[in-house]
C-alpha cells in the first residue's frame, strides 16, 4: 500500500489539484555572482543506503546534518559533522509516507513535514516522538481527498502541508499547501491561534505556499511558488513586504542572528523542461529587507550546480546545505570559499 500511495501521490504533485505554472526568469538584474564551491562526496552512506528525491535537509546545534528524502519508502537518514552516516529516524513511522521538509528547532527537536500523510510529527533530539499534527487520510478516500477542490480548511487538518518554522515565544507557522494556500499560527502546544491566505494572488492569498522560516524578530517568510514571491509576515500574520524579484521560491531559508541573511532558490523545476535551465537553477543571499547581495549556482548536475533544490539550510550562512529532487542528492555549499595558495609546483 505505502508504495501504491506513493506512486499515487507523486502523480498528483504533477497533475493534482495545485494549478501547474512556469518557473519564472528572476526580474532582478546585475546581480554580483557570489563565488562557491561544493565540498565533493561529503555524504558518506553505507553501501547498501542510497539517497533518493532529496526533499529536506537541516542541521542541529552540534553540526549533525538530517536528510529527509523519498526512495521506496520516506526515510530520515542523520549524518555527523564529517558527513558519516550515523542512523535512520522514524523507520516504519505511520506518518511518514511523502516527504516534504525537515527542520531542526532552538532545543534541538526535529521536525517533519510529510505531504502524503497531511501531518507533521516531532522528534526529541533523541529521535522519541513527541508531537503529531494533523491527520493521515484513510487508505482509499485520503488520496482523492487531497486532490480535490479545497472544502473550508479546518483549524487542525492540513492539505498536503509543505514546511514549519518558529518564532522566539515558540509559536509554530505551518505552511499548508498545495490544497489549503495558507499559514496556520498553532501555539507552542499544539492549538490553533490564527490562519492566514486562500488561493489566489491577491496580497496575503498564495498560490502553493512551498516553503517557510522566520527571523529573530519573529517575522515569517513565506515562498509563495505559484505567485512568483515571497510574503513577509509579522508573528501576527499580517503582511509586512513583498519580494516579487527572485523567481519562483522553492526554498527559502534564513540565517541565524545577529547577521541575518535571507537565502531564496530559484529552481528549475522537478518536471526538468529544456527552456527552464537557462533561467532557473540560482540561489540569492538576500538582507532581510529584500535587499539582494548575491546569486550563486545554476541548473545541472554537476558538482556546484543545482538540479531542483528543494530546502536549504542556512545555519551557518557561508556554509550551506541543499537537497536536491532530481539529482537524487544533498550538496554541502561553501560561499565565498578562500582560494588555496599555489603549489610550488605551480609557481614555478
């Protein structure tokens, strides 16, 4: 059944409910190249481990690298600082079925959002389950269901939610989906604050709402991928800014305090059409104020090019990790990395 549901749901991602729309050429001009390298084979699984779709990727404090990902079945595979395969999280777990993001929180707890189940589950940093959210559809009627026309959203059911994020009181902001094109405000116990959205392009509606992280002030950026932008909410969910200049965000990732950085990916799409790689693949370093540093990378894949990035992690904002959907791959980015001096063969 997990496989047929699987098989099933992936199809939808293509064809379902959630309109199709073409990836956007980025509107911002002359943007400086930030120089970046890949650090080569730095994941290192065992030899009977594979990565599949690379959907999520984060990191928590001690340097250890989560990677959700979908191959026969959804897995959660973490790796130490080095890049070493230490264990798989959730093996057989009921709500992991499609993978959608990872995150890590400020204690350390991973979360994971999974599209297929409509739920979001937390792991102590133990990998103990501590929280479930929403609920996973009945074997036969769940698949449809989630294709359908979206009924009035439910303050506690999502529509094949997409990603999760936190501001500094704990609060957690849900971005729920491809079928509700909203953000759910649940508190740090689970209940129902606010919502935020509906389907459409008007300020405040979105259109697939792919991706979500917030800064220390609270606000909550939101990748409104079928409306070519991100919306910036306050913790309150009322719209404070409008980024409309860096293609279709896929991912968007910010980093930690006290230089905050917002990172955006411009992916070309999983679908991989031909016209799409000339315009697509970049990711941009943006101040939280819209302000655009740089761009890096382009669609491929080579080491240090990009082929469909699905999250990033920014914790360290110089030192990035990406997963990667058609590469079947995560990627360990270093920004800016500092030239090695010559050989002395070569000053010779």
């Amino acid at each position: 059944m997990r496989r047929c549901l699987t098989s099933f749901l992936a199809v939808v991602v293509l064809f379902g409910a959630a309109p199709l729309f073409a990836q956007s050429k980025a509107k911002a001009e002359n943007v400086p190249i930030i120089p970046h390298t890949s650090v080569p084979n730095f994941f290192k699984l065992p030899p009977d481990l594979y990565f599949g779709e690379g959907i999520g990727i984060a990191t928590n404090s001690k340097g250890h690298v989560f990677v959700y990902h979908r191959s026969g079945d959804t897995r959660l595979f973490e790796f130490d600082p080095t890049g070493t395969f230490v264990k798989e999280w959730g093996a057989g777990l009921y709500g992991l079925e499609f993978a959608h993001a990872v995150r890590v929180d400020r204690e350390d707890n991973v979360w994971v959002v999974d599209e297929g189940t409509n739920m979001l589950i937390k792991f102590n940093p133990a990998g103990k389950v501590m929280m479930v959210f929403g609920r996973r559809p009945e074997p036969v009627a769940g698949a449809f269901e989630s294709i359908l026309p979206a009924a009035p959203a439910e303050r506690y059911r999502f529509g094949r939610p997409t990603d999760v994020t936190w501001d500094a009181q704990g609060n957690i902001f849900v971005s729920d989906g491809y079928v509700n094109s909203r953000v759910v405000k649940l508190d740090k116990n689970g209940k129902f604050v606010k919502a935020v959205g509906s389907r459409g392009s008007a300020p405040s509606q979105l259109n697939t709402p792919h991706s979500i992280t917030s800064d220390a002030a609270g606000n909550i950026y939101v990748g409104d991928r079928g409306n070519s932008r991100v919306q910036v909410f306050d913790n309150d969910l009322v719209l404070r800014a409008v980024y409309d200049n860096v293609g279709n965000p896929w991912a968007v990732c910010v980093s930690p305090a006290p230089n905050q950085f917002l990172f955006v990916s411009n992916s070309n799409p999983d679908s991989n059409p031909a016209a799409s790689w000339a315009i697509t693949g970049e990711i941009y370093k943006m101040q939280l104020d819209g302000t655009i540093v740089g761009k890096f990378g382009k669609a491929g894949k080579g080491i240090g090019e990009f082929s469909t990035v699905h999250e990033i992690d920014c914790r360290n904002p110089n030192e990035l990790y990406v997963s990667e959907i058609s590469a079947w791959r995560a990627q360990k980015i270093i920004l800016n990395p500092t030239p090695r001096p010559p050989t002395a063969a070569a000053a010779r």
